[in-house]
C-alpha cells in the first residue's frame, strides 16, 4: 500500500470535502492505536475473553477423501456471534473508544453486520445506530429484533431502492455531520482509505491463527487458501499473512447467483470493470452507462456490487485466483458439509465449500488446503426449510 491509501491503481479517498477531515483523523487515530502495545493487548484480551478466540482449525477427514489432499477448516463459525464479523467490530469499537468518539454509526444490508456493531456497543458501552434499507428491514425482521434486544437504534432508509447502498449513503450523511463525536464502523474491508487497511489488519488474525495452527497440526504452512468473497474482509483476512509466502496459493470464492452468464449475480472480480463506489477505486458491478448494477446472491452477505480494492490488485497482479459459484451449488455445499463433517456453514461460507470442491483433483494427497468457514449457517435455516417445502 501507498501512503495515500492505494493498492496498485485501486484504493484511495473518492469522498466529498465535508468527508476528507473525519477520514484523515480516522488514519492518524489508527495509526497511533496500531502501535500503541496497550491498546492492542486490550483489543487482544476482547478476542479471547469475549470472542473466543483462537478459533479451532480443524481438520476435514471426509472432504479430505473426496477432493484428494489434506482440508482443514478455519472456524470462524465458532466465533461469538456466529461469524467472522466480530474481529472487526471490536476492533474499530476499541478505536473509537480510544479516539473519545462516544457514539457508533454503522450500515448493514441483510442485518449481520449491524447485529455485529450493536454487539460491540453492548460490551464496550457505546451506543449505537444503524442504517438499514427499509426493503431489507421487512426482508430480516429477526436481526432488527436482535440489533434492539442489544440496545441499537435501527433507522430504516426510504431512499433509492431502500436496500444496502442507500443504507451506506445515509451513514456517510451521518458522519458528515457528527464526525467529531461519531465512529463510523464500516462492515468490510472496502470503502475509503484507511478502512480497507484497517479492516484487513483486524481479520488478519485469521490468517495469522492459522498458518501456527497448520503449522502445529500438520508440520508446515498449507498450499492453498480459500475464502469466500463479499466485500472482502474475510478473505483478506486470511489471504494477507500468507501474500509474502509465493508458495501459497490463493482462491476467492465470489457469489455466481444464477449463473454468471445471466447477469443475476454478485461476482465482482470475476464480471465486474474498475470503477468509483463508496469512496473507493475498485472493481464494480457496472452497466454499460456506469450505473451500479443490481446484484443478486442466495448469501445475502456476498449480495454487493464492490469489493476491497486490495483484493482487485492483487487479482489483477495475479496473485490470487477467483472463482464464482452459483447459488445452487451453494446450497449443495451447504448440505455437503453438513453431511460429511457435521459442520452447517453460512450460505456464504458454503460458496468457500462449492469453490473448493471445484478444485478437487488438483491438488496431491499430502498437499494442504484451508478454508475459512467465515459464519454458521443457523441464520440460513429458515429460508432454506421454507424453499424446500418444510414448515417450521
Ligand atoms: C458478511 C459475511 C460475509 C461477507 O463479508 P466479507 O467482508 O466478504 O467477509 C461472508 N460470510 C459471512 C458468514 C458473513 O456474515
């Protein structure tokens, strides 16, 4: 990365003026708190007290013998609150916390980020407000009912097409306007300079947990990494302690939806052209005219037209492989692992699955591949009983 926040051509600060002082604070605030020992021996101390971590790596016997090498998986499912989320929350709340900002502002789309931010505010005693479309609120009534039980205030966004990018608008609206109290707690590792640093920095542990545990388990560092792609974070997480290792290869998994072909889908790297979104030069999911387009994913957390700018330059530079899965593959995945190792996955986590699975063969038997569960599939359950007919 560059001083400026870039990676490669992508990266950097697109934001209007109002914006430029609350985002230059926010780099030198991070930066005072990335080398301040206090402060990361108490962010540590959060992890393992109140997240649970280390999350276990474990190993994967049948998947093992199905796709021809050693599978081991990164459980981020067994992380407080389900997913892979809360490293990053906490991370950005104990900087806000440090920085004296006394409130948290936050956007979410299908509601997990949100309930991850409402989380933090709980544990740390920050209130907390979260912009949601109005169409994702009737969408995902349970996680506004969990972001209320933990005390936030959810604020439904009638603008646009009331979903995720109107949400995102309206905290930016916010922050204009209330910087100088506010933290705004963005969900992945996109947006302007520094989030996409610093959002990495905070999944990292990811990446950094599990090339010790692989190498405690299996006496050295694994082959190939697989992660699920959404915006981003927990991909890099476990892609970036790993980037300087040139034997280690890498795979992102982005949401096919319908199937590429059909323009119904979330598949960023794989479909998408350069482009500005959210403060950010990245790839997007674009029509001809250079409007956002609409995406589509059965994980409604890879259901986003951008994605980091870190992971478009190292895609570009060829270091990391991209893949799409389609939703129908997803849900097979879903019930593969389930089935074979006992572990339900997030839908978003089962496209990390379906993309490994596209890779059986290519590796030899004693080869090692990880993939990050990134979140568990109970919040899954319900549409996916409903689809198939079942009532509960
Ligand atoms: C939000 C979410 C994702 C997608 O977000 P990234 O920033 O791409 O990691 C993936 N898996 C789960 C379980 C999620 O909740």
């Amino acid at each position: 990365m560059t001083p400026d926040g870039r990676f490669g051509a992508f990266g950097g600060q697109y934001l209007p003026e109002a914006l430029m002082e609350a985002v230059i604070e926010l780099e030198t605030g991070y930066e005072r708190f990335r080398k301040d020992q206090t402060a990361q021996n108490e962010l540590d101390r959060y992890l393992a007290e109140f997240a649970g971590r280390p999350t276990p790596l474990t190993f994967a016997p049948r998947i093992s013998e199905d796709l021809g090498c050693r599978v081991y998986l990164k459980r981020e499912d067994l992380l407080h609150g389900g997913a892979h989320k809360l490293n990053n929350t906490l991370g950005q709340a104990l900087l806000a916390r440090y920085m004296g900002r006394t409130r948290l502002i936050a956007e979410t789309g299908a509601g997990q980020h949100g309930v991850a931010t409402a989380i933090v505010g709980a544990a740390l005693g920050l209130p907390v407000e979260i912009y949601m479309g109005a169409a994702d609120i009737e969408r995902q009534r349970l996680n506004v009912f969990r972001m209320e039980l933990l005390g936030a205030r959810v604020h439904a966004v009638e603008s646009g097409t009331r979903t995720l990018k109107d949400a995102v608008n309206a905290a930016l609206r916010d922050w204009t306007a209330s910087s100088e109290s506010t933290h705004y707690l963005l969900g992945t590792a996109a947006g302007p300079h520094p989030y996409p640093t610093m959002v990495r920095d905070f999944q990292a542990v990811i990446g950094t947990e599990l090339r010790a545990q692989c190498l405690a388990a299996a006496g050295r560092l694994p082959d190939l990494l697989v992660a699920c792609i959404g915006g981003g974070s927990n991909a890099i997480g476990t892609f970036a302690p790993s980037l300087a290792d040139p034997g280690i290869r890498m795979l992102g998994v982005e949401a096919g939806g319908e199937g590429v072909s059909t323009g119904c889908h979330g598949a960023t790297l794989c479909c998408g052209s350069p482009g500005v979104l959210h403060g950010t030069l990245s790839y997007l999911l674009q029509d001809p005219e250079g409007q956002v387009a609409e995406t589509h994913s059965i994980a409604a957390g890879l259901d986003y037209p951008g994605v980091g700018p870190e992971l478009a330059d190292l895609q570009e530079q060829g270091r990391i492989a991209c893949t799409a899965v389609t939703d129908t593959e997803a849900v097979d995945a879903l019930g593969y692992l389930a089935r074979r190792e006992g572990i339900i996955p997030a839908l978003e986590s089962a496209h990390a699955i379906a993309g490994a699975r596209h890779c059986a063969g290519s590796l030899t038997p004693d080869e090692i591949m990880v993939i990050t569960i990134s979140g568990r599939g109970d919040k899954d359950m319900h549409d996916l009983a409903r689809q198939r007919g079942v009532v509960v």
